[in-house]
C-alpha cells in the first residue's frame, strides 16, 4: 500500500478532514479542518471525495517521503512545495515521483495549509470521521499530531484521473486583510458586561496572541472587561466571568476573569463556567483559522437575518467552487 513517511512533523500537523458530528452532546467537538473551504478545493482539484482526510499545517512545513510517489495538491496559506529541491505552485494539482521528498518553503499570508493526497490520507474512521481529537486523543493518526517516523497510509484511488497542472482559481484562493473583521452575533450573557465594555468590543483593535490553536484563540490589546454589579447565580463561581457550566457553541467569546478574551473553535471543550459574550458566526470562522499570531482583528455585531445572509453567500461560494472544479 502507498504511504506516506513523516521525516519532520513541522510544528503541529494533523490528520483532518470534515469533522466529527453528532457527538457534541458527549464532550466530542466536531475538530476538522479549520478552513473548509480551503480543504474542499484541495481534495476536489485531485478528484478526491471533497471529504478525503489530509494534512493540516499550522505555521511550519513538515518533511514528506513519498516511497510510491503520488499527486498532492496544497491549499489555504501560501506554503511552496519543494519536490526533490524544486519549487512547485500551490493551489495546483502535482504529480509525485517515485521516492520523492516534500518540504516546504516559509509560510506566508495564513496560518495552515492543507497538503491533500490523491486517495486522502486511510486512517481508520472514528465515530464518522478521520479528524483528530488530541484531547480525547482519538481519530487522525493515533489521537495526536505527527511525529517523525510516522508512517501514513493513503487510500486507493477513485477512478477519476488527475489533471496535472490544474489551478484553483484566484477567487477561491485564501485573500487576508492587515486587519480582519469577524463579524459576531451578541450573546448569551452579554448583560453582564457594561455598556461600555461592550462597546469598546467592538472598537478596539485586538492582536492575536501566541496562544491561538485549534482549541481557541486568545486576543490581546483591548481593554479589561467590566462587569455589572449583578448578584451571581447559584451554582456559578465568585469571579463575574462564571456561570453555572452551560454548553459552549464552536465560535463563542469568552474571558475568563475579565482578561483577554478567547475564542473557541472546532476542538475546544463543549461546556464549562464562562460567561459568553457574543459567537463569531460559523462562514467567518475559515478566515478566523488561517490568522496567525500577531495579526490584527476587529468585531463587528451583526444580527441574525445578516448571519444567515452571510451563510448563505458562504454555501453558494462552496457550489461555484464545486462547479470550476468538477466542470469538465
């Protein structure tokens, strides 16, 4: 069977694909690909099913053998493919030769990459889904994030032929602004904070922090929260940031004794004591993923009828992608 060798892991690779769902109601978050989209056109320029588990970057390029050879193709943040010490296109289907070495030039204008592999990456599927969950330590490849001398199978082929040279087009490609904007519905607990702290939420300029992963991102730069003097309620702890433990949406702010707020996204935890302030709104979080530390951020409050509008501007992106790319 053709596999793939890990020589270096990079800074945190992991097997993902669509994600797990159905099991928030027992602890397991839906993990996945942070940036869908950008997964999606990566297996779909290869012919793959758009669900075929690949590799997800973060930051840093791993070390690649390919014993077998193969076709890759590698999407979201710009990250040069180097095959065999020759620079390849991103956003473009590849061939692989036999016994050849992929690494990665530095990344640039993102956070993560996907590497897509003809036939996806064949790890066993757990509870729907080949994504990993490091903290239950399931799916992907044993639960965790690579490590060198990890060897990863890759399935058998469809029958579809690759088009080698084939080249998402520049719309579908990953666009970043100096200062992104997330846009935000307000809620659940944001009475306890005041008006102006909710206020400034949402004219300060945040900066990502180092701490920003695949179980959230920490923002700095803005001002401490502010609570109301409201009396807490019973079974919430003494510091105004608690609650009694309530679930926790994918895309929820949070900030633990008034400091720098969080963002949870696709393997954060269900639940806990937290107060949240206001939910990112789910087509936003693909750009969200693919920011990296130090970037700079602002929210902005939408309603629901805008949310929806949003999300369906998102699906009806994902079919014209499906369409440039499956078109003949």
């Amino acid at each position: 069977m053709a596999s793939i060798k890990v020589i270096q892991p990079g800074l945190a690779t992991y097997v993902e694909d669509k994600g797990r769902y159905g099991y928030y109601h027992l602890g397991i978050p839906p993990g996945g690909a942070l940036d869908q989209l950008s997964f999606c056109a990566g297996n779909l320029l290869l012919g793959n099913d758009e669900n075929a588990a690949a590799l997800e970057v973060s930051l840093m390029g791993p070390v690649l053998h390919f014993p077998e050879g193969g076709f890759v193709a590698i999407t979201g943040a710009e990250m040069t493919p180097i095959v065999n010490g020759e620079k390849k296109p991103t956003h473009t289907a590849i061939e692989l030769p036999k016994n050849a070495e992929l690494k990665f030039d530095f990344l640039r204008n993102g956070a993560r990459a996907y590497i897509c592999v003809k036939g996806g990456i064949d790890v066993p599927v757990v509870m729907g889904s080949r994504s990993t969950y490091p903290l239950g330590g399931i799916g992907g490849y044993k639960g965790r994030k690579l490590e060198a001398g990890d060897e990863l199978p890759i399935g058998a082929s469809n029958n579809s032929q690759v088009q080698v040279g084939k080249t998402l087009d520049d719309t579908f490609k990953l666009h970043i602004k100096d200062i992104e904007t997330l846009r935000v519905i307000v809620g659940l607990q944001d009475y306890k904070l005041t008006e102006e702290t909710l206020h400034n939420l949402f004219e300060d300029v945040f900066t990502i922090s180092s701490s920003a992963d695949r179980t959230g991102y920490r923002f700095k730069d803005g001002r401490k929260f502010q609570y109301k003097n409201l009396p807490q309620p019973f079974g919430a702890g003494s510091d105004p940031s608690n609650i009694p433990d309530a679930c926790y949406p994918v895309g929820s702010m949070q900030a633990p004794g008034g400091n720098e707020p969080i963002v949870l996204l696709r393997d954060a935890p269900s639940g806990g004591g937290f107060a949240m302030y206001c939910t990112v709104i789910s087509c936003d979080l693909d750009r969200m993923g693919q920011l990296p530390p130090n970037h700079k951020v602002k929210f902005k409050k939408v309603d629901m009828e805008e949310a929806l509008k949003a999300r369906a501007e998102y699906k009806q992106k994902f079919a014209q992608l499906r369409e440039s790319l499956l078109a003949v």
